[in-house]
DNA sequence: ATAATAGTGTCTTTCAGACATTATGAT
DNA sequence: ATCATAATGTCTGAAAGACACTATTAT
C-alpha cells in the first residue's frame, strides 16, 4: 500500500513515510442561541472516541480538495449542511498525545453562523447535530480529543476580536434592533456594555441603515435596522474599554 | 513499512495512511539588518529544491518532540542555533501543489530577533544561512516550495499588529534611542511617522526607562532607554492612524 | 398617568496628529 | 553663532464612557 502510494502521487523525491502525521481540520461553528454562546458538536458514530461528542471535523480529502479551505468547505458541508459561511483559521495544535492513533496535527476555524442556518437532521454519516453552550459542553461527559481545549482557545480569539471587529454580524438575523446587537455583544464578552456608549458606536460607523419596521410588544418600539454590506466586517478604530 | 510503523505507534485503532498528509513547520524568522526588514534563509542542501533557498523549517521530529511547539524549538535550534526566542503561529496552510513529493501542510510561525543573535556559520547540516530583505526575496532566484508566500503573509500579519502591539521591542538592542525605536516601526510599516506624536505615545506607555547613557557623535545627544520588561510586549490601547 | 424602553445631547477623558517652541551639543 | 537634532508644550479632532434628558408606546 505504501508503494502504490508512492506510485499515486507520481513524484520522483523518495517519501518517507515516517515524516507524515494524521492531519485533521475541526471548525468551532458558533452561535448565539437562547442568549447564549454555543457550539456545534457532533456525535461520533466511529472510533476512537466512539458516542462521544466532538468538533464536526476530520481528515481532509486528498482525492478531492486541492487546498485547506476547500477542503474545509467540503467537510463543513458534508457535517453540518452549512455552505458559504464565514469562517477564519484560529491555530494549528498537534502532538504526540492529541489522538490514540498517533502523532497528530489539527488546523482548527472559527465559524460564525445563524443557528437558523443549520439543519436539525442528522448529517450525511448519520451522526446527530446539537448545539451546546461553550460554558458547558463537559456537562454531560467530556468530549473528543482535545475539543475542550480547542474550543476554548477559540472563544479567547473571538472575544479579543470583537473588542474592535463587529463579528457579531453573522450572528444577526437581517433585522435587528441595536439593542439586540449589543446583547450579541454582551453574550460574547459575558459582561454588560453601556447602552449609550453601544448604541453612539455603532450609529457612527455607518453600518446599518433604518428597515422602516419596529419592534413591538415592549412599551415603546425600537427600529429595525438592516446592515449596509454584510460582505465585510466593520473594524472599529477604538477598542471596546475594558470596564 | 506501513505495517511496522502500525506495531510501532502501538495503538488500537486502524490508521489508514492515506489519512496522513506531509507536514512540516517553517518560521519567518525576521530581523531589521541595514534599515530594512530582513528575512532569515537557508541554502537547501537536499532534494526537493535543492540548490534553492528557502526558510529554516522542515518536519516534526515525532520520536523526541510530543507537541508541535517542542518540534519548532528544537528545529529553530538545529537550523539557525537560535534559542529562547519570541515566536508566534501565524497560519497554516497546504494543499496537492505545495510539495512535489504531495499533499503537504505547513504551519508558519513568525519570529522576531535581533540579527546579532543568529551565528553567522552554516548551520549542523552544512547548509548556508543569509539575512535577505523581504522585498527582494526573490530578486536573484525564487524559494523554495510557496515560502515566498508565506513570508508575505507573514509580513502582513507582522504590519497588522504593529498598529497596536509593540512588537519592534525584539528587535532592539538592549540600550537604544527613541529615534531608533520610531525608525524600526518605520521600517517595518514603510512609512514615516510622526516623530512627536510617536515619542509622546511611547513616553505615555511606561514601558522604558532611562539608562543615563546618550548617544554621541550627531549634534544633540539623544538618552538612551531600556526596556523595563522585555518579557512582556507592550498593549497599545489607541492604533497608529493609517496616515 | 406611569412604567419601561428607545433615542439623543452634554461633559469628560484619552490619545493621536499637527505645529510651535525650547534645549543641547557638534561644527 | 549656526545647525541639526532632541525634547516638550499647545491645540485640535476622534472616539469612548458616564450621565442626564427627551420620546414613545403598553399598561
């Protein structure tokens, strides 16, 4: 099998098979759900780690993805039904103690989404699909691998960001009251933000525009507003304070 | 082969060894040399591109490193003998057409030191080190693999985060100027700055104190400052304004 | 009318940029 | 004395936080 590898990909340089490590990609989809911060997890139908619940990652498909993103792309899609969504590279982690198969390197993503987006089915290979609050997801019983650890380090890099990027975006349905963005924000930095302060911040970047509507129910409606261009994050030039 | 290296990770599971990938790990190892943002290459003495140079990374040695940190550590100190030195993930990337012997990964790291602290010698396998400045890398021949790339992205993300990190600060010898301290960033960001707003920031930071010592040899003597922690790089709270 | 929430205005603080002024040592 | 550079001060503008005040709708 080694040599017919050898043979597949053509090369005339001798491979060492020895200098190669389990690779895998895990994406940490995130969303806001019930006013809180949750992941996607998934439940293994396979070994190692078999009925527990992990990152919908895995190995990339050398077949059929020339590159990490779309590989990324095809395996979100293959484990979540999620397409065009956003997503950044967080970190790579590895090591000799990650997986019980051997030295292993994984790539791990943020993603943002709407929990709208994600279908309740089960996916493709027949694994269930939850969401779970990042606060918890050992609640139950531990997860996978060292999703734990991956998950958390993720959530680090998403609130260091949202100090001065308005990634709360992708979680905003397309109207939505400035109230509403700024708990977005308030669940992700698990802290209150001055709502004049909040509110004079996003009105002066010019990112949104009135929808027209209101919100109704509570004593006196707030308008709806729509963002101008959800192609691009806005970068705040200050930075949320600390307190 | 493949078999024996089953027997020799001793786990449990099937591994499929088409699941693996090659990976390797380079560093954009980065100086200021000369008033120009230099870059640390090697003169590759091994197929694939031999003859050509490229950065001082290469694969994880699995039998004595456990983790991927390790792994670049003991490579940076095989490579350049440079130890103890700042070091951050950047990305990682990969794909069929990285490598010619096959889909490969790498994770790039950027590390910032000072050119005195690199030995000048070839390194424990013979191969030739060099400062080259980064917009020239590929002036006499091109790199090896896609580090070309890599050392642009790295750049990027080194500029981005200059803007409100003072990473310059490893660059510095241990007693410098202001002045020199403003001409780093300039040379990094390529662009002048504002010496009295650039002072006035630095000054209000608290991050240097005097060391009662002046420059000499121009008209008025500059003091000379000492970084009072160097282990912890200073958090601007306000950006660089883009002009 | 009152309560609760939405939206706006004012004041203060912080900090970067621009510009002016003073300080100091080489020539 | 002059020149080049170093260091400091003043003014302006942008933006965030705190607080007060007005506006609007359900009850």
């Amino acid at each position: 099998m080694l040599s017919s590898q050898k043979k597949r990909t053509g090369n005339l340089f001798s491979v060492d098979e020895y200098d190669k490590v389990l690779f895998s990609q895990d994406p940490v989809i995130l969303t806001i759900l019930n006013d809180k911060l949750c992941v996607l997890l998934v439940k293994r139908e396979q070994e190692p780690c078999k009925g527990q619940w992990g990152l919908p990652g895995g190995r990339v498909d050398k077949e059929r993805c020339s590159d990490l993103w779309t590989a990324l792309a095809e395996k979100l899609k293959q484990k979540t039904g999620l397409e065009n969504i956003y997503f950044e590279q967080v970190f790579t982690e590895g090591g000799a103690d990650m997986d019980p198969r051997g030295w292993s390197v994984t790539t791990v993503y943020m993603a943002l989404v709407r929990h709208e987006d994600v279908p309740w089915q089960p996916n493709e290979m027949g694994e269930a699909l939850k969401w779970w609050p990042v606060d918890h997801v050992n609640d139950a019983a531990p997860l996978a691998f060292w999703h734990e650890r991956l998950i958390e380090r993720t959530i680090t890099r998403l609130r260091n960001k949202v100090i001065y990027l308005d990634l709360p975006m992708y979680f905003m349905p397309e109207k939505f009251s400035i109230k509403a963005l700024r708990e977005a924000y308030e669940v992700i930095l698990g802290r209150p933000l001055s709502r004049q302060a909040f509110d004079k911040r996003v009105r002066k970047a010019n990112i949104l525009v009135e929808t027209g509507e209101e919100t109704h129910g509570n004593y006196r409606p707030a308008e709806l507003y729509r963002y101008i261009d959800r192609r691009r994050v806005h970068h705040y030039s200050g930075e949320l304070k600390a307190k």
